[in-house]
C-alpha cells in the first residue's frame, strides 16, 4: 500500500510539473481564516492570481503562505516589482531558482526586499542594479514545491527587531491598497513612498 502511495504521488507530481495556465484577470479567494482579508481588484489584462497571502495559522497546523502566486506559461518573463539590487540569485531544493532584491529602506526608514520563487532561469547575479520592470528572470516550476508553473512572490519588510518579516503584497501596490498595477515603462513612479509593479507582463492590448 505504502509503495502504491509513494508511485501515486510521484505520478501526481511529475504530472504537475508539465502543467501550465494562462489567465487573467481576476484573483482567487483569501483562506476563510484570514481576518480583514484585502479587496483585490485586477485588471482584466494582467495574469491571475491562484493563491493568495495567508499567515501561518497554528489551530488548523497551516504553516502560513507568505507570499502571492501568479499564473502564466513556462518562459513568462519576470520583472523587478521596484527598483534596486540583486542580492541572492541561486537554486535551492524547496522553492528552485530564487532572485531575492533588496530596495533599500521605505519612507519609514525600513529595509524591504521583494523575493521569486521557482523561477525557470535566472538572469541576474548579486550586485546587479535593476530598473522596476527590468526582466530578470522566467517563470517556470522549479523545486520539490514548484507543484506547476507559477511565480511566488513576497515582499519583506524589516520589522522593530530588525527582523525582515513577509507583508502582503497587496499592501503595496502603486495604485493603492488591493489595486493589482501593471507594469508601464513609459509612467514614472516616485522613490518614496515604496510601492510596487507587478512582477509578470500584463497582457498588450
């Protein structure tokens, strides 16, 4: 039974990683325990949201999802949410290619980093300088949690401890709270307060 288990799973995760969505507009539900979950609006342009942000809920042993995901095609083009400087760019088993970059302090003073997960390549290094917008990677399904192809992202924020600790992105986004924004090179974004782009294209048109 344990063996036919173990193959079962082996199948569902090989199977997984060949599948790909593309979708836009729109965003999955808040987990029903979050408290005062965000209203989320999406441009009908811009790829859908499949999981969103939810803190780790002891009661029902949830270890907590620190980030939102994003669905699109393997090969998608990933985008610097705000500009700054890479500081990790690597692989590990878990979560596959990651890009971690650092932008600075906020207007409050707080150091902030915006992190991408199971990335299919990687196409910056640390110390590299990034434009908001600027390609630095492809989506794809990488690492034993890649499951199928998507983009997880976080935004960390530094807390009283000095501790970076993940927020909502939704918190942030450049047209306000719970407002997806499509990247658009030719609108200029002030230095503070921080806010963020989205990290996958929105679609032309």
């Amino acid at each position: 039974m344990a063996r036919y288990l173990l193959a079962a799973a082996a199948a569902l995760f090989a199977l997984a990683g060949c599948m790909e969505v593309e979708r836009y507009g729109g965003a999955a539900p808040y987990e029903a325990f979050v408290d005062d979950p965000i209203e989320v609006v999406v441009p009908p342009n811009a790829p859908y949201i499949s999981k969103e942000f939810a803190p780790g809920n002891p009661d029902i042993s949830y270890p907590g999802h620190y980030g939102i995901d994003f669905w699109a095609k393997r090969g998608t083009p990933i985008l610097a949410a705000a500009p700054g400087v890479v500081v990790a760019s690597y692989y590990e088993p878990n979560y596959g290619n990651r890009v971690v970059i650092d932008h600075g302090t906020d207007e409050g003073g707080r150091r902030v980093r915006t992190v991408y997960l199971h990335l299919q390549s990687r196409g910056v290094k640390p110390g590299d300088k990034v434009r908001r917008g600027q390609e630095i990677a492809t989506m794809g399904d990488t690492g034993l949690l890649g499951l199928l192809v998507h983009l997880h992202f976080e935004v960390r924020r530094e807390n009283e401890r000095g501790n970076l600790k993940a927020l909502d992105p939704h918190l942030l986004w450049a047209d306000g709270v719970g407002r997806v924004t499509c990247f658009d090179a030719r609108r200029r974004l002030p230095a503070r307060p921080f806010r963020i782009t989205l990290p996958v294209p929105c679609k032309a048109g």
